[in-house]
C-alpha cells in the first residue's frame, strides 16, 4: 500500500518558511477544523499574521499555531482531485509590518476522519508525544487525516 505524507520540517533548510499565528480566534475553538465534522460558522473574519523577518517563503502547507491544515491554492486544486470530502474556507495571511496580504490560501477541513494507523505497512519509531496528527493519502487516492 503507498501512502504519501504531508510533513513540516522545523529545522534546517525551511528555516525561512512563513509560520502564521493568530491574534483573535474570533469564538473559533482549536480542534474545530480536526473533528471531521462540517463547520457553518465560518464568516471570513478569522485572520493569519506573519513576521517577514522570521520567515518570509510561503509553502503549500503553512505551519500555524492553531495546528489548521492550511494549504496553498495548488494544494487545494491537487485535494480537490481525490476521492475525499473536504470543506475549504478562504483565509487571509497578512504580513505584520507590511500589512501586505498572501493570496490564495485556505483552511482545508477534512471530513473523513478515522481512528487508525496500519502499523504493518508503516516504517515508523515509537517515541513520547502528546498529540499525532498525520494527513496521508492512500494508493486509491482516499485523502485523509489520522487522529
């Protein structure tokens, strides 16, 4: 069984990647958009600041402090092909300083949540950890997220 993985490197040659953060989460829980349940409450206020100073490369997969999987247009478009259910919200990044705006991202919601791990077709170390979250997508391109 293939399966590709969709990771964020924190060290090393990403060190320039953008990493957004939140200033008001305007009512919007954490764990919200990693429930696999659709979500009606989403008016567009909710916003992603990030310092260009820290890291300025904007990536297909942006690392942000709410733990949301939010993902480029070209991302959305590959997802978009697969044989899943995802809701997609439109976000606004904006640069601190600058105010300037990153277009074309969005808070994919991934609907089709499953309690697993197939551990026998996994390469895998056991370690520590207070939360496992892994998007993966099948060989039968089922697209989905593991809790």
């Amino acid at each position: 069984m293939k399966f590709y993985k969709l990771g964020i490197a924190v060290s090393g040659e990403n060190e320039n990647d953008i990493v957004c953060h939140y200033k008001d989460d305007f009512g919007i829980q954490q764990y919200e958009f990693k429930t696999g349940e659709t979500f009606d409450r989403w008016d567009g206020s909710f916003k992603f600041y990030y310092d260009k100073s820290e890291g300025e490369v904007p990536t297909d997969y942006l690392a942000n402090d709410m733990g949301w999987f939010v993902v480029s247009r070209r991302l959305k478009t590959i997802m978009e092909t697969l044989n899943t259910k995802i809701e997609y919200f439109p976000v606004d990044i904006v640069e601190l300083k600058s105010r300037a705006r990153l277009e074309g991202y969005y808070i994919a919601n991934i609907l089709r949540v499953v309690d697993a791990l197939c551990l026998e077709e996994s390469d895998y170390h056991e370690m520590q950890t207070k939360v496992l979250v892994q998007y993966i997508m099948y060989e039968n391109m089922q697209f989905m997220k593991v809790k």
